[in-house]
C-alpha cells in the first residue's frame, strides 16, 4: 500500500500503469479562460483523522520541493490527481503560486490542457501509517474507530495521534484532545 505520510516520488518510469494501484496523474498548460461549473451536494461530516495529516503532508511537499522524477516547474491552473486506486483520489490545483487541494463541492473552472502525463508513486511506510495498521490489529469488534471524527472537531497533531493509538494498542487509559469529537460524538477519555 502507498504511504503519503513520509517522503514520496511520482515516478513517470513505468510504461504499464495498473490504474486499481496508487498512481498520479498531472495536467498541464492549461488552455484558454475555463467553463464554470458548480457542483452541489451534502457535506460530509466525518473525516479520517489520517487523511488529514495526510493531505496537508502532502501539500507541504508538493510547496517544498519536486516531488516528480524529472524536471517540472507547475503553471496556473495545473492539476495533479493522486490516486489510491482507480476511484479514490486526491486533487490538487496549482493557484497563485501554489498548490491547494480542490474541495469537491462549490464552483469550479474546468480546462483543457496541452499537456498530461502519469506514472507510479513510490513511498516508505511512516510511523502512524505502522502504529495505525497495528492498532486497526487490537480494536474490538463494537468498538469505534477512534480516527474518524466530525469535521468540526478540534484536529489533532500526526504525533498526538500516534501517542492516542499506541496507548490503545498497549492497552492504556487514553485521553483525547480538548475539543476532539470521534464520530460517534465520543470527546472522554476511554479504556475499555
């Protein structure tokens, strides 16, 4: 599985893409003004805490350095989608100088590019991916998920959130964040 949590490279090297993988598209030099489209709909009120830490981890690479395997220098307007697999992707758009996720819902400028390209990403596992995989190994059956909580809760930091899973892990009290609501509306501390 590919692990955006620590360093990553989009790779262009392979010529055959398995599309059900992580992978990355990039669309360039866009073409002309763009046709407006809103699209609406409910707003999602859970989030996955490590989806989170994830996405900004994410936009402060693609902010920091060239995370691609050859020379790229982004335009305006250029969007690069990171897939997990064929369905579930992430999309970035590169405005004022900066790259920033799209939000799915609301208005939004549609273009045609010269230019796309895609490849493979490449990536080590991080340390809350790990602790994560060995928590999702000790939670029981009716017990919540205690990463995913309402998208108004207090958010929590990468190293706040391994401390909370490995105390689960080991089999210690846990105390959440002031201000930390699990999905299930859960904000005490908890040890069952």
């Amino acid at each position: 599985m590919c692990d955006l949590n620590g360093p990553f490279k989009l790779c262009s090297c392979a010529d055959d893409i398995d599309f059900s993988k992580p992978h990355w598209k990039l669309f360039r030099n866009s073409i002309g003004e763009g046709e407006i489209s809103d699209i609406m709909g409910m707003p999602i009120f859970e989030v996955h805490m490590l989806d989170v830490i994830q996405q900004k981890k994410i936009l402060r690479r693609l902010n920091t350095i060239n995370v691609f395997d050859f020379e790229y220098f982004p335009n305006e307007n250029d969007k690069l989608f990171i897939h997990e697999d064929e369905d579930n992707y992430i999309e970035f758009k590169f405005k004022k100088g900066k790259w920033r996720k799209v939000e799915f819902l609301g208005l939004h400028y549609h273009f045609e590019f010269e230019k796309d390209s895609n490849g493979i990403i490449e990536s080590k596992n991080s340390k809350l991916k790990e602790v994560y995989k060995k928590y999702l190994s000790v939670l029981n059956e009716e017990e919540e998920d205690i990463t995913i909580c309402f998208r108004q809760s207090k958010k929590i930091s990468e190293k706040d959130l391994i401390k909370l899973l490995e105390s689960r892990i080991n089999g210690k009290p846990y105390k959440f964040p002031e201000g930390y609501i699990t999905s299930l509306g859960q904000h005490n501390s908890r040890f069952e």
